[in-house]
C-alpha cells in the first residue's frame, strides 16, 4: 500500500492544502483517509484536499512524500488521474 501526499503549497479558503493519492485504488486511498480522520467531503474526483496542519499526520501515518509533479505522474500512471469536466 502506497498513498503519497505532495507539499501544503496549494492556497484556498484562508489556507494552504496538499493532495493526498493512491497509485492503486480509490479503495486503497478512502480507506487511509477514513484512519486518517479525514472527511468524506475532502475527497475532490482522484484525490483527498488536505490542510497543512494534517501533513504530518499523514506522513506519520504512512504517506510518501513527494513533490506535486511527482505525484500527477503517478496518479496518471496508475490510471486514476481524472481532470476537471470529465
């Protein structure tokens, strides 16, 4: 099980956020967002918005770093990558 979390570089709503993926499943990527404590309604298409005072409970609880180029790649490979309007 891989989840993978980009830096909290990303603004909105008075805040900066990061993007919590899977290269597996939605399955895969629900399932340690919900042990996370994370909200269903932080799920956004093909990833979970995540505030920067929640990235280090993500790393901790096993999310991979890496930077956001890094991360679409990943979720494009993997198939799960799914843009806006579609």
């Amino acid at each position: 099980m891989t989840v993978y979390i980009d830096p909290p570089d990303w603004p909105g709503h008075g805040r900066m956020w990061s993007h919590l993926v899977s290269d597996v499943s939605y399955d895969e990527l629900h399932a340690f967002a919900e042990r996370l404590g994370v909200p269903p309604r932080a799920f956004e298409r093909d990833h979970y918005d995540l505030p920067s005072h929640r990235y280090v409970d993500a790393v901790r609880a096993g999310a991979v770093e890496i930077g956001s180029k890094e991360l679409v790649r990943r979720l494009t490979e993997a198939g799960l990558r799914r843009r806006k309007g579609r």
